[in-house]
DNA sequence: CCGACCTGCCAAACCGATTTACCGGGTCGC
DNA sequence: GCGACCCGGTAAATCGGTTTGGCAGGTCGG
C-alpha cells in the first residue's frame, strides 16, 4: 500500500460520485441512497481501508473534532494525567483527540498556545488547574465553548470542581465511625477554596454526631510536610491529645506520621489520620498506608469534556450555552492508618 | 471582532493578491517582493490580528505542524507529564501542537487512536513508554516517523532511554564520596533493562573504588515496598551490616527506611539510603528526605522531540531517516539520606 | 394526460491556505 | 534595436472532504 485511499477512489470503486460516498459513510440526514448503492460504498470503503482526512473535513465543517486542554501545570503530580485520562475516554467516543498544552503559569505563554489552538480551529477548551482554585478565563478564549476544569470562576462559564466541604464530611466520618471523639484537624492556611471547603465539612459532621465543639480543634499552617510536622508536634503532645486527626492533604499527613512516629505515638493504635488527594504513590508507599479522601480527577475530566460537548452541540444548533457548574464528590480510600481510639 | 481574517482579508486591505500575502508572510523562498509591499502586508495582517487557518494549510502542505504523544499510561505517577513537557518545549518551538494519547496497554484502542490521528496528518509519533523497557512499534505507524521515548526498540527506529547503568555507577559514587565501604542494592527482579543496569553500574563502581567483593551485596527483589522491606530486614539485621544501602527505585527505599525504623537504625547515621527514579512527592516527604537519582524525563522528551523533528526534515527533503539513540544520565539530587558511616 | 412530488444520484461550489505557471514591463548586453 | 533576462506580482489549480442545488425518471392524484 502506498497512499491513503481518498474519497475519490472509493468512489471509483465503488462506482458512484464522491458526494453518494459522503453521504453514506456519514449517514448525512435528509440524503437517500438505495441500499445496494449504501452496500457497495461500504464495501468498496472497506476494502481500501478508507478513512475520511481529518483535516479536509475539518477544513469544510469547521469542526475538527478536538479538544484543547490548557493546563497551568503538567509535571509535578499525577493529577494532570488523571484529568487528562478522564476528559479523554470522553472525547474519545466522539471520535475527537485531545490538543494538550502546558502554560506553567506564564501569561504570555498562554496567549501564543490559545492562539495555536485557535487556528487549529478546536471546537473548544477545558481550561485545567492543578489545585482547585478560582480561575479566570483569558480574553482570547472569549468566542469558543471552555469548561472550567478543576477551578471555578467567576466568568459565565461551566465549571466543574472537588466537592471540598463533602470531602471534609467524610474524612469527619471515617473517624467518627472508626469510634473517636476527639478530633483535630490540620488545615492550610491559603486563601483558596479547598483551604476553607475542608474544614467546614470537618467541623459540620463533628458537630452533627454530637461531638462537643471544644474536642475539635482546627488548626491552620502554611500546607508543607514541615509546618504540619510542626503543627501536629504541638497538638499530640498532651495528654488529652485528640485521637483522630485530618489533615488537609496527603503530603501533610506525612508530617503528622513523623511528629507521631517522635512522640512515640503508634499509627493506628494510638493515633489515626487521615489524609486528603489521595496521592497513590504516597499514601501506598506509607507506613501505615494512608486513609485518605481521593480527589475526582477522572471524574472531573469526564465531566467537563461531557459538559464541553453539550456546549459544543448547543452551538452547533445556535442555541445560547447552557452553563453548568457541579461539586463532585471524592471517594474515602480506606487503607491502613485509621483503627479504634485507645481507651 | 466578529470572524478571524482570513488571507483574502489581509491581500484586500494591503492592496495586493493572497498569493503575495502568503509569500510574505512566510517568507517563501524563491519569491521577490518590494520592501514597500512587504511592509503594507505585514501591516495589513497585524491590523487585522491575522494568524493563518492551520487546518487550511494543513491540507495544503500535508504537513500539520503537530505531533502525535502516544503513551502508555498517563494517569499514576508524573512521568508522563515530565516527558510530555519536555517534549512539548521543544515541539512549541517549531509552531507545533502535541496530541496526546493513552493506550492503557489497550492494542485495540492503540490502533484505534493511531488511526485517529493518522487521518490528522501529524507529521510524526512520539512513542512512549512510562517505564523503561523494549517496545515494538505498531505496523500501523510504519509510515511514520517516530521516536521511541523513555524505552528501547529492536526495530529500525530511533529510542532515547535513561542511562541506566551510568545512574548505578552514580549511586555508588554517592555512598563511596561519603566514606562507606560496606555497600548492599536491594534490586528488581523483574527482567527490565534497569533491573541490570543498575546493579551493574553499582558493582563496577563499587569493584573501581577498591571495594572487595564481598562487601558489596545485591539482592533481587519483587518490586515494591513491602518486598524492599523484608530484603531490607534480612540485608540489616546483622553486626557487620552494610552502611550504604542503594535501592532499585524511591518506593522501595520507603521499604528500606520502614525497616531500618524497625530495627533501631537511624537514618542516616547508621545507614545511608539512596534511591531512584526522585518520585518528588515522596522523596521530599520522606523523613529524612531521600537522596536519590532522578530519571531525565524532561531531557528525555526534549530529546526525542528533536530527533522527531531532524527525521521529519529528512523526509520532506527526500532523505533516509537518520536513526539514532542515547541513553541519557540521571541527576543525583542530594538530599538527607546520606552521611558519614558509623565508626 | 398533466402537474406535483418523490426517489436516487451527481456536478459544482466551497472551506482557506500554498504552489505552479505565467505575465507585463524594465534593463542589460551586444 | 532586439532578444534574454530579471523584477514584482497575480490567476488559477490544488489539497480532500462536505454541502448546495438540481436533474432525470418514475409514481400518483385528479
């Protein structure tokens, strides 16, 4: 084989005009063609392994069946693989591809890659971060259908992030189930959504299993494995010490196991913790695995390429957006580090 | 602004035909244009903020500036990201776009989603594989240029792969620069090119440095923390126990370190640990941070997306593909692992 | 028997760029 | 003064599809 079969010589082979064979392999509505001729389209496609160019059809409809993702940040977790794996599978079954770009923050960079994007006429964006915070969507995307991903904003647009304050309930649960009754939580001290979501939840479930507000402490410290170190050294050190703690990520809850391990403190027996993003190769690799509230990243990136679609049809048909915004839950990955308060 | 200029819109407005607009804009070779109408058409086009329709020249040219990233998985660690930013800095200086794609160890959807971005004309393939093992390219990419990414191949392409051995010798050197001379590696006993080549540089280093053989021991193990851990047990448990111990990858010095808290040992004042692979999230964490010897994923991708890049040249030009390979030597990072060897 | 309408299909225009082939006018060499 | 050649530019073909507008020929109702 040497060239790829265009539409031409199907048509030849199948005896019949260009414009039959798009109509039947497109199965274009309001077109009729007999069903011998439907027949030997079909098979004259099949035996020169024919595929419409992507790019003459884009060129045509104005629609080339991708998708762009513009991500702030690619490298460093695998949450951008996770976002990108569940936005995939979505695109997927509409036959379309995923154009994915990395701005690293830099403003500039980001204008040149949309405009790449742009003229590659994608039918539209999810604009990703890497941790859920507010974002705003840049100017030179104003004209094409963007979800939000990961984020939320303020602009007229869909968005689709973690459901923080629920993640904050459940973590609260395990505990509360698990049969403590005296909780803390080390927060993040950043002013961004998830810094606040969590420990509302926390404080919420605590205080609708009647656990008095004074055995529920919440502290807040700048979100590395050093300040919750810190931060858990000075609230285990004493003997009415709570028994089951939550901190605000997985990376942070390292450093509670090692101010733990200092003290002398066994994880579970004496201690319980859970953690938050459920950072696999992490929380597996600890000693004990770590129970942990998973982040929905292949939800989310399954919800905002179904979200993006919807958009892209609405267009498609002249009709305004229908913009929508969702909180998706994450699941308690149960592993090692939550047991019985001691008594 | 309602529609983006088209070529038609910047010849009108510059006086002139598309056909001098596009020889202009791209500087064709070959063509002459007067300074003063090159000047008009330049500002023509950035009046009207033109920027050419990739899709239309796509078609042109059969060339569509973008190219394929074909991974295997995505999703657990953040390997992908690093390769696939590597790449993509390299791939943004040549205008292009990367379309990225996991196959999940899926042949099917492999072929399926080569097809798929066949039929955009990329100009080529980067192939990758998230650890570092022989693939064979698939028959459908035959036509295609491609670069094997982060793995070896026995087919008649290029590859660009970690040194593995190189980053052995360095973990030796490591532990050697800080005065060890009782060595042991908890290998892989998977049968992968790093489950020798590490060791393999290990030993030579060790043997170079003047290190008796039997003071250097190497054990294979399964690869994970749990297994790490029993071999770390059985390696340490006794008096004349090695003071430097080298890990296959991060995870599995996780395992060594759960050991060595078991038995009493500090780290790294009683044994020195060095890892692999400088998984971030947990090499940072761990306490004390881990010392290992990063995979050059980034340099990897740029690698491979330049030798892309010189092999489409080729092409265009008429020429055999040059194929190449490198192994490429990891960084040690240097973190709290090792120190001075107990007297 | 006539016109309206349906069926099955196709020719040609079109999408927006690049590339090929050519053209008028000036210059140069002899 | 004439042919060759260069300069600056353009018209039209082209890439491979989809879409528009129609065209034969048959059927049906009145």
């Amino acid at each position: 084989m040497s060239e790829r079969a265009s539409i031409r010589d199907v048509a030849v082979r199948a005896g019949v005009s260009p414009t039959t064979v798009s109509h039947v392999l497109n199965n274009t509505p309001g077109t009729r063609t007999s069903e011998k001729t439907r027949a030997r389209v079909h098979a004259a496609a099949a035996e020169l392994g024919y595929s419409a160019n992507a790019v003459a059809r884009a060129l045509r409809t104005r629609r080339s069946d991708s998708v762009g993702f513009v991500g702030d940040e690619i490298a460093t977790t695998p949450f951008a693989g996770k976002l990108i794996l569940g936005a995939q599978e979505v695109v997927r079954q509409h036959d379309g591809v995923l154009l994915v770009t990395n701005t690293s923050y830099d403003a500039e960079l980001e204008t040149r890659e949309i405009r790449e994007l742009l003229s590659r006429d994608i039918d539209g964006v999810l604009y990703a971060a890497m941790y859920h915070r507010v974002v705003t969507v840049p100017a030179s995307l104003h004209a094409a259908p963007v979800v939000v991903l990961n984020a939320r904003t303020n602009d007229d647009r869909s968005w689709v992030s973690p459901d923080e304050y629920a993640g904050g309930e459940d973590a609260a649960q395990v505990l509360i189930d698990a049969g403590h009754r005296r909780l803390a939580m080390i927060g993040n001290s950043d002013p961004i959504p998830a810094a606040s979501g969590r420990p509302a939840g926390f404080l919420a479930r605590a205080a609708a299993a009647g656990i008095p507000a004074e055995d529920v402490t919440v502290v807040y410290v700048s979100p590395t494995a050093g300040h919750a170190a810190e931060a858990a050294m000075r609230l285990l050190d004493r003997p009415d010490r709570p028994t089951g703690l939550f901190c605000f990520n997985d990376l942070m809850a390292m450093g509670a196991y090692n101010s733990a391990r200092r003290l002398g403190l066994r994880i579970p027996d004496d201690l319980s913790v859970v953690g938050f993003d459920d950072l696999a190769i992490l929380s597996a690799a600890a000693d004990p695995a770590l129970t942990t509230v998973a982040l929905p990243h292949l939800e989310m990136g399954a919800w905002a390429a179904e979200q993006l679609y919807v958009e892209i049809a609405a267009r498609a048909t002249g009709q305004p957006s229908p913009v929508r915004h969702a909180e998706l839950r994450g699941e308690v990955v149960h592993r090692a580090s939550v047991g019985s308060p001691p008594r």
